[in-house]
C-alpha cells in the first residue's frame, strides 16, 4: 500500500469449502468430524464475501427515499399486540448483529491503485487466446507466430524470422528453468518476456509500463478488427446459405455464435478510438 504496509492475495481456483475433516477413530476406522479452525475461517469467509456482494447495499441508496415514505404507511398497519417489536425489526440494520467484516474489498475501491495488474491480466488472456490445443498451458511455436501475425507486430525490421529466433532464446532459458518437462512449449511467464521484449522494440521512447499498455492496446485492436471480418464473413455464408436453401443438420449451422468471443463493430471502433487516444 502507500504506507508501505504489504498486503497478502491468495487467488485459489478451487478453494474447499468442507468445514470437517477424517478423524481415525480406531484403526482402520474414520469418521468425518467437524474442524473448529475451518469453521471459523471457511465460515467467516463466505458470510463475509456474500456480504461484500450483497444487491441490497447497491439497492440501497436508490430505496432509502422509498423507505422512508413507507414507513408512516407501515407504522399505520402495524396496530397489533407486538407491532412494536415487528417495527423495530424491520427497521434495524439487517447486519448489526453480525460480526465485522474480516474481508476487505480492494476493487473498484482501489482500482487506480492496482490498476496496472490488469495488464497481467490482459497479457494472459492474449495468451489463452492463441493456445490453440484445449488443456494445453503453453504456447507452441506455431501459435506465437499465429499471435504476431494476427496483431500486426511484424514487419521489415521485425522479420518472421526474428519472431522464431525470440520464441526459441525466451522458451528455452524458461524451460531449463522450469521442473516440468513433460510439456514442451512457452509458458505463460516467457510468454510475459517476449510481450515485454516487443513492446521495448516497439515503443522505445516510452516507460516500460506506457510501453506495454500501448502494445495491448494496439494487440487488442487488431483482434477486434479481424474478430470483426469473421463476423462479418460468418453471416454473409449463412445469409447466403439461406438464400440457396441449403440445409444442415443440427449443430452445424454456421452463426455468430460459432466464432465467441466475437465483438461487434461498436467494440471495434471503441478499440480502435482507445488506441489513437492513447498514442496521442
């Protein structure tokens, strides 16, 4: 933070939630027993994330007014033995009697602050995007290419051949690095490097951050233009399709749906108005 006090992000993709665990009661013998620290954490957890996402707080603000003009209608109907009790209910703070929150929400709070780990995150989808096989988690010489190649980032004095020679000096030092060699391949921190390597070449004149947010920019731009054409092509065949009769069996029908995640043309010109603001 500012104040120079570090601050801890576990990020799990598929945290338990289980608040027991097997407990040998004889030998041989278990028994799933409930976990006080589980359930003290997981429990905290969940509350606490529920409520930091909780619609009514969004809500609220909007219907603070309607609230209080139906209070007096309320407060009218309520004439019963114990209406006063069923007030107050209704009126308290629906979490005043839970305990303080052990979260903290940093985003959209400090958006600006952290702003700049969304470029790790953008990098990461630009590599997902071009993985090619499903499962795999790097990236084979043929898909960089396909990556260069789709965003524009060769030319006369970045070569193809430039592009594999970068590929082959990053991937290598990665993997002799690396303890898993049953997958060959640029994995997503050597990926990270040659982003960071294009960018420099790119944008010499710029801070490393500026220099690597303009290539985004500029990667993302030119996806959104070739996403658009085969959008574009996508309904010019099945329009044209159509118009002959042809017919296809279920599941084989050539829609936009086809071609997720395509963006339309508004996007397009979005990205491509962000990039030209940007290198203003």
């Amino acid at each position: 933070m500012k104040n120079l006090k570090p601050v801890l992000l576990e990020v799990n993709a598929n945290p338990s939630m289980r608040i027991e665990h097997e407990q040998e009661l004889s030998p041989g013998v278990f028994e799933n027993v409930p976990s006080p620290v589980d359930e003290e954490i997981k429990v905290a957890v969940i509350r606490d994330t529920l409520r930091l996402m909780d619609p009514y707080k969004k809500k609220k603000k909007d219907n603070q007014s309607q609230l209080s003009e139906n209070a007096a209608d309320t407060k009218d109907e309520l004439l019963e033995p114990g209406s006063t009790d069923q007030l107050e209910h209704i009126s308290k703070n629906p979490e005043a009697s839970l305990p303080s929150l052990c979260l903290k929400q940093v985003f959209p709070k400090y958006a600006k602050q952290f702003n700049y780990l969304r470029l790790v995150d953008r990098m990461a989808a630009l590599f997902i995007r071009f993985l090619g096989v499903k499962g795999t988690m790097k990236l084979g010489p043929t898909g960089f290419r396909t990556f260069i190649r789709n965003c524009k980032l060769s030319n006369s004095n970045f070569s193809m051949a430039s592009v594999d020679i970068l590929y082959i000096d990053i991937t290598r030092r990665w993997n002799s690095m690396g303890l898993d060699q049953r997958e060959s391949g640029m994995c997503l921190q050597a990926f990270v490097e040659a982003f960071f390597c294009l960018a420099q070449r790119r944008y010499k004149s710029l801070p490393l951050h500026e220099q690597v947010a303009s290539l985004i920019d500029f990667c993302e731009y030119h996806l959104a233009i070739l996403d658009e054409k085969r959008l574009v092509c996508s309904r010019g065949m099945t329009e044209r399709r159509a118009e002959l009769g042809t017919c296809q069996p279920d599941g084989l029908h050539l829609t936009a749906a086809t071609h997720a995640p395509l963006l339309n043309r508004m996007t397009a010109a979005n990205k491509l108005t962000d990039y030209r603001n940007h290198r203003s």
